[in-house]
C-alpha cells in the first residue's frame, strides 16, 4: 500500500513495505478487535433502568484468562513482528553487500556535497566529480554511500529508497542502496540542522548504464584537467 | 501539620502551602500553557498549509521563526502542560484527599516545587523574545546544533531554553519527592497497599520512574550548557567529544517520560470508568503490577529513537525485542480498562465520555507504535510525520483527553458546583472529532515520505500529490481549538454560577468524596479524619444494598 502512496525505486524498498504490511495485519487485527470488544460491550452494558451491575473481582482463574490468553496471543504476534523486523534491518542496515561502486556524501548547513568517482571508479583520485544537492548514479548497480557531516547533524533520506542514515559530524558511516528504476527523485534532510534544513533538499538522478558512462565520461575528464 | 496554617487574602493564593491550593497553581499554569502551545501549533500549520501566507493573528513565518515554534510547541507540550497538569495538578490534588491526609507530608517543599516551576515556564515564555530568538533545535536539543551558537544561530534562546528544562526538573523533583513519602507516610488508618486508588498508585510509580531517569539527563544537560556557555567539547567530535553521547542520555529519560505522563491518566481512566461503569475495577493486582512492569521495561528502550542514528546496527536488534515487548503490558492495561467495562451498568457521562475516548483513541497511538519498534519498518518511517501523528495519538489522549476526564471528573470536588453536562458533550465531540481529522491525514502524509521540521515543503516535489492533506488537518485544527472556547466558558461560568455540587454527586467510592466540595483547609475537620475499611472499587457488591460502598465506611 505504502508504493501506492511514493514509487518504490530501491533493491530493498518492497522489503521494508512487506514489513510495514505485516505489522499493519497483526497490530492492525488487535486493534479492530480491541475496538470492537470495546464498543460492543459499552453498548451491551450500557445503563438500563432496573438492571444493576455485576460484581467481577477478575482475580480469579477462570476470569484471569480473559487478560492471559489474549496477553500470549500478543506476544506471539510480537515475535513474528521482531523476526520480520530484523531480517529486513539486517540486509538493510547490517549486512554490506559487494558495491560496484562508492560515492561520498557530505551533509553541511544547507547543502549535500556528493563525491563520485570518475573514470578510474576509484574515490579520492584526481578524476573524481563533485557536486552539490545533485547525486548521479547507474540503475542496477550497487553503491557504498560514506556519509560524513561537517557541521551538524544531518540525515540523509531518499523516501523513493526508503533509505535513512543520520550524518554524524567526526564519523563516517557506510551504507549501501541499489536503484532499480530510473528517473529524478528527492534526497531529504531528514534530521533538524537549522533555520536552512527545510530547504536542504537534493536530487538524486538514477540513470540507465549507457546515460550514466557518458556522464562520468564528460565530467570526469574536465574534473581531471 | 497543615492545621492552623490557613491563610487570608491573596497570600492564600499566591503563597499557600495548601496542597489543593498548590494544585490550582498548576493547573491554571499548565492551561494557560496549553493555551500557548495551541496557538503555536495554529501559527506553524497555517505555515504548512498555506506556505507563505500572512497568518492571521501572527503575520509571515519565517524559516527561524517556524523551528522555534515547532520546538517551543513540543518543550511546551510536554514539560509546562502534560506534566504539570497531570502528576503535579492532579497528584496534588488527589493524593491527600484520596489518603485520607489533611496535606502532603512535605507542604513547604511543595510550594517551593511551584515556584520554580513557575520561574522555568516563565523563562521560556520570555526565550521567546529574546534577541535571535527562541531555540529551534526541536525539543530533542541535538548537539552540535544545540550546543553552538554558530550552527544555531539563537545564543540566547539555547541558553534559556535549557536552563528552563533543567529548573521544570528541579520542581518535578520536589513534588515527586512530596508524593511518594505522603503515600507512604500519611495514610488513613486501614488503608493498605491494594486499597489506594489507582491513579494515586499511577502517579507515585510515575513519579518514581521519573526521578530514576532523569538523574542522566541532567548531567547531560549540565554538559550541553557547558559546551554552550563555557566552550567545552562534550559533544564536539572535533574535541574528542561524541554528539551522540547526548542522544542517550536525553531517551534514557525521554522514553520512561512517556510512561511518567501515560500511568497517571490510565489511573485517572480507570477510577473513571469505574464509577461510571459502577463496576470493580477488574484485577487490581494485575493492572499493579503491569503499571509496574511497564515501567521496568521503559529503561531498556531508549535507543529505539536512535535506530538510523549513528549506533551500532546490531544495537537496533536488542532494542526492538525490548520495544516490541513492551507492547504486552501496554495492551494488558488497556485489556483490563476494557475488560472492566463487562457486566457494568454503563452511563454515559461527560467525564465517561472522556474517559472512553482516552482508551479508544490511545489503542490508535499503541498500535501505530509497533511500526516504529519494528526496526526494518523504522529505517523508512524514522522521523516522518507518521512518528509525529503516533505520538501525538499517545500524548493527545494522555495530555487533553485525560486530563479533560479528570477535570469534568474532579470539577464538583474542586470547585464545590456542577459543570454543564451538555455544553460539556458539545465540547467533548468538538474536541475529539477534529483530533482524528488532524491526525489521521498526518499518518498518511508520513507513509508518503514527509518529512518532521520541514518549513516549506515546495522544495521536495515527491511529496506535492498528497499537500491537500495537510490543508484538511490545518482546518481541523483550527476547529477543535474554536471549540475550546466552549470549554472555558463552561468552566468560568460554572465556577461561580454552576448548582451546588454535593459531597458525592457520582456516587462514588474513594476518600475524597466523603468531604465537603470543595473541601477545606485540611481536608476534614480534624476529628473526623477518615478510616479505611475496604478496597476503592467495591460497586455492586452483594452485602450491600446500595449499589456503591465508600471506603469509610465500617459497614
């Protein structure tokens, strides 16, 4: 439900949607029927004239049930949900696929400085291309980010990826995303960083293989004169 | 103890040690603070809904501006509206007269606890207006943005903002200290553990979390005034400091802090629905001890807010077992509140009405929680407007709805004349309706990828297709606070012209009904001290003919 609502566009995007469903059908199931219990019963028992109300401590066993069975029920919901929830944690977040390649990406108030390799699909060398609030990447491919901040913090968020990773200033923190469809999408800052955060957006352009090679191929050779 | 300290004229009011005094303070303090907070929240939506205009009564908002409001809105919320009303107002009021004592044990410390609860709101009402402005590094104060006024650019307005925070602390400190000697110290003859009222127990183990978790914080905020003020480098990575360090420290107070506000006003709720459901509470013990648990469990959560922070990944595994665990004695408690409701004899009720709505409207806020504990599902949601809407289907309930049942609740008792009951059924649904206008669109905007504390969103295109509901919440918004209005004169009105409320108009079981209303210096002439002779909720029971069985009585 939630592509309906934002494009998918990243190798890990459905996973994080199938979780965010399953929690929607299990928490979702307790809360109709708590809700519905509840005003069923407000109607049942509502005030009548003549009829009192009953005396129920709920201390005893058989009463007791009414809280133990559904209490078991909820936490075996719960251990689907930890389950469901670190499998996905863990290809997103902790798991380091091999990258075809890595770009830097720098947060400063207010602007994102991408780092791309060049020609050589080296970082750090002469033939890297720097820009700011605009990330080039291939379609397909898989990509390290090294997130790095020079100030504050800041969070660098691509909501069609469904990837978030705050920047620490001090730290670099490595990530991975692999796009699998093309087109212009919206980089967010994600975490508070001043008066400027609400305009701190940036752009990420997924491009196919070929559109991609030729860009690297023209900036990277005037980044290297 | 506090017999023989009444006071005459204004001193009575503005110097009392009268704990029925001490809790008006508060909660005519912690409505007024409300009342600002509201209207921040109007000024910074109106922003969101129409980007740019002039807004009425305020004028353009600036991108400064917008982030001092939305962190003022939220400090406010939480530290001079939830807290004071709902431990400090109420646990004031209630603890004594629901104990049978004629004061807190402690009533000097207790008015001290007022006052520098006082100094802090108006501090940071004056950070307002200060040069550069109020502090806008939303209510979480991350350093560096916190911590320099080169990256924050409000000198003054971080100063002040932390300095009050930390003297809100010190007066919660004081009053926490107060509630849980005077539990228990001074309570009436025969009254024994599982005879206390629910929400005197609710708001004791909150104040008791509270005071075991705030201890970090405020050697955190000692270190993040340093950093501002002296130049040190606690959180400066540049000086071997670590920004994430503060990140720690302030949820390690921050999350038990939910449950500091949430136990008071189930406690609240459930001596509610008890009197209006006429029904004994069902299973005291296990509503006890899960309150109990539940605290214990929100220690071992905090860093659920810092999942896609910087931690170490693996970290993210052991605290979504523990969030995710603690939804079982969240939904126990509100099992038990529901569970009650069976066999009851059910009137509908003004202060019942509210009551209700807190349980039907808080499940919304639990469930929507489990998505944000559900680390893999964080990483996407982490700071979208679908946190901001679960929490405030948390801290609405607690804060408004459950402060609202207590107060048309202990209305009668505090003020000695009945509220409106109609007026009161008109404001309850022109409160509640618009709540789930506004906050139900801002579940959906969050799944689509907005973003929290962004001024402006004409910068992210994405999200254009969906703006129109931020329009619907802005107007909904604006019409729940409209209906404020109704509130208050309901309020002043039936405060001087209101009928005369009995002793006991809802015919209810707990000590403070069996004095006068509004009850006098020392609650109960001295002579006529109660005694206690059974549980709080013995409604219908067989031995007796009528269907509700005060706790004073012999037989």
């Amino acid at each position: 439900m939630v592509e309906r609502l934002i494009l998918q566009a990243s190798s890990y995007a459905q996973s994080i949607d199938g979780l965010i469903m399953l929690v929607a059908a299990l928490a979702g199931f307790w809360f109709f029927l708590a809700e519905g219990v509840f005003f069923w019963l407000i109607w049942k028992f509502r005030a009548k004239p003549g009829v009192g109300s009953q005396y129920i401590t709920g201390e005893e066993k058989h009463l007791k049930r009414w809280i133990t069975i559904p209490h078991a029920l909820v936490l075996v919901c719960d251990v689907f949900i930890i389950v469901g929830a670190v499998q996905v944690w863990y290809n997103v977040k902790q798991h380091l696929p091999e990258a075809d390649a890595t770009v830097r990406v720098i947060g400063q108030q207010w602007a994102w400085i991408f780092q791309h390799p060049g020609l050589d699909n080296q970082l750090d060398t002469a033939d890297d291309i720097w820009t700011t609030d605009d990330l080039y990447v291939a379609n397909g491919r898989t990509y390290h980010f090294q997130l790095q901040s020079r100030d504050v913090l800041h969070d660098f968020s691509v909501p069609v990826f469904r990837l978030k990773q705050d920047a620490v200033p001090g730290r670099t923190i490595t990530g991975w995303f692999q796009p699998t469809r093309s087109g212009t999408f919206d980089i967010q800052c994600a975490e508070i960083c001043g008066i400027g955060h609400g305009v701190m957006a940036g752009r990420i352009h997924v491009q196919d293989e070929s559109e991609h090679a030729a860009w690297i191929a023209q900036h990277s050779s005037v980044s290297a004169q | 103890m506090a017999q023989g300290h009444g006071q005459q004229g204004i001193l009575k009011y503005v110097w009392s040690t009268d704990h029925k005094i001490i809790a008006m303070q508060y909660l005519f303090t912690g409505m007024f603070m409300g009342l600002v907070g509201g209207l921040m929240a109007y000024v910074f939506r109106m922003q969101l809904a129409f980007p740019g205009i002039s807004v009425p009564g305020y004028g353009v908002v600036s991108p400064g501006e917008y982030n001092a409001l939305i962190t003022s809105h939220g400090s406010i919320m939480i530290f001079w509206v939830a807290m004071p009303v709902l431990i400090a107002a109420f646990g004031n009021f209630l603890i004594p007269l629901m104990i049978g004592a004629d004061d807190m044990v402690f009533p000097r410390i207790n008015r001290l606890s007022y006052q520098v609860f006082l100094l802090s709101a108006i501090l940071i009402l004056a950070s307002q207006f200060v040069g550069g402005g109020a502090f806008g590094g939303a209510w979480t104060s991350y350093p560096p943005l916190s911590a320099n006024p080169e990256y924050n650019l409000t000198p003054l307005g971080a100063t002040i903002w932390l300095l009050a925070v930390a003297l809100e602390f010190v007066a919660f400190l004081l009053g926490g200290i107060n509630f849980i000697v005077t539990l228990m110290n001074a309570r009436a003859p025969g009254m024994k553990a599982y005879d206390i009222p629910m929400v005197v127990w609710m708001i004791v183990i909150a104040s008791i979390l509270f005071m075991l978790s705030v201890g970090p914080l405020i050697a955190g905020a000692v270190m993040l005034l340093f950093d501002q003020t002296l130049g040190t480098g606690f959180y400066d990575p540049a000086r071997g400091g670590d920004p994430i360090l503060w990140q720690h420290l302030f949820w390690f107070f921050g999350h038990p802090e939910v449950y500091v506000v949430l136990l008071p006003a189930i406690g609240m709720v459930i001596d509610i629905v008890a009197t209006f459901a006429r029904k004994k509470l069902f299973g005291y013990k296990i509503m006890l001890y899960t309150a109990v648990a539940t605290g214990v469990l929100s220690f071992f959560v905090w860093a659920h807010h810092q999942f896609i922070a910087g931690i170490d990944p693996r970290m993210a595994n052991i605290f979504t077992v523990t969030t995710l665990l603690i939804s079982v004695p969240i939904a126990e408690l509100m099992f038990v509140i529901i569970a009650t409701l069976y066999g009851g004899s059910i009137s509908l009720k003004t202060p019942m009405l509210w009551a209700l709505a807190f349980v039907a409207e808080f499940l919304i806020g639990g469930v929507t929680g489990i998505f944000l504990g559900a680390s893999g599902a964080d990483v996407y949601l982490h700071d979208t407007y679908f946190v901001l809407a679960h929490f405030h289907y948390t801290f609405f309930p607690i804060a408004i709805i459950g402060t609202f049942a207590a107060f048309t609740y202990w209305f009668p008792k505090m003020f000695g004349r009945m509220m409106n009951d109609t007026l009161g059924k008109i404001h309850f649904w022109g409160t509640v309706i618009p709540f789930n206008f506004i906050f139900i669109p801002l579940f959906v905007l969050g799944l689509a990828g907005h973003q929290r504390r962004i001024y402006n969103f004409n910068n992210f295109p994405e999200l254009e297709p969906w703006r129109w509901l931020d329009v619907v919440a802005t107007t909904a918004l604006i019409v729940m606070l409209l209906f404020q209005i109704l509130f208050f004169y309901n309020l002043f009105h039936s405060m001087r012209k209101g009928p005369k409320a009995e002793k006991n108009p809802w015919k209810s079981n707990t000590l403070e009904w069996t004095t006068e209303s509004p009850p006098p210096h020392g609650n109960w002439p001295a002579d006529q001290m109660p005694r206690v002779y059974r549980g709080p909720y013995e409604y219908a029971h067989a031995d007796r003919s009528e269907d509700y069985w005060p706790q004073n009585l012999p037989n």
